[in-house]
C-alpha cells in the first residue's frame, strides 16, 4: 500500500501550530503551588503554640509586668514590663487596651500578664489577666 502524503513546507507548518498548541494547552493545565505570604511564618517559621501568630501580619509577644496607671479616656494602661525578649527592654510605657471591661478592671500595683499585639499601626494589650492583685493599703489609725 503507497501513501499519497508529502512531506511539504505547508505540512511542516500545520505540525509545528498542532504541537504549539498541545505544549500551551499542557502547560495551562500545570498548576504550582502558591508561594507563602513573607510574612504568614507557616512552613518555614513555626511559632510557638504560647504566641500564635495572627492572620493580620501583626506578631504577637507574651507581655509580663506591674501596671502603674490606667486612663479610661485615652483607653491605655501604663505598665512597668519585664524586658520582652526579640522585642524590647524592661521598660515603663503606654500600651493600648481595646477591650473596655479589661481595661476598667485594672488597678494599679497588679502583676499582670497579657498578648502585646504588634502590627504596622503599633501596638496594644488584649488577653490581659491578673497574675496578683494589688496590695490592700494599711488602715489609717484613728
């Protein structure tokens, strides 16, 4: 049996569009895996499970310290911290309290312990809790 095909220049061209279009149409169906965020920590930097990381972009740090004084109105805590290791020294400084019913249940001379959120914004406390209460002041003798 003899074929009748040649092999010609028109042929050549209609093979290369055929094989062009089945390498674009395989490589349209290839799908990679999205890079991480810079600065989602997922695979590459694992945290911690005590300072979970939140999905803002913001970093958390466990925050230990002796509050000083507390303005309702300015909605800020005034706290004398333990130095906050990756972060900061040992310091006295205005931290942000956005929950109301935490900020209003501080008092000062209290050990407290908190979340110290850090986001492009700055920062603030949230998760407070009391660690020790403040020392009862001596009753005055009559």
């Amino acid at each position: 049996m003899k074929s009748n095909w040649k092999y010609t220049a028109k042929s050549r061209a209609a093979a290369m569009c055929l094989l062009g279009a089945f390498a674009i149409f395989a490589m349209a169906g290839c799908k990679t895996a999205p890079e991480p965020a810079a600065n989602s920590g997922a695979a590459t930097n694992p945290q911690p499970a005590t300072n979970p990381q939140p999905a803002t972009g913001a970093k958390k740090y466990t925050l230990k310290g002796t509050v000083v004084s507390v303005d309702a109105g300015a909605k800020t805590a005034s706290i004398d911290s333990e130095a906050i290791p990756g972060l900061m020294d040992a310091m006295t400084m205005d931290y942000n309290v956005h929950d109301a019913a935490a900020l209003a249940k501080l008092k000062p001379k209290e050990k407290i312990k908190a979340d110290l959120v850090v986001n492009s914004d700055g920062a603030y406390v949230e998760n407070v809790t009391v660690e020790q209460t403040a020392p009862e002041a001596p009753a005055k003798k009559p």
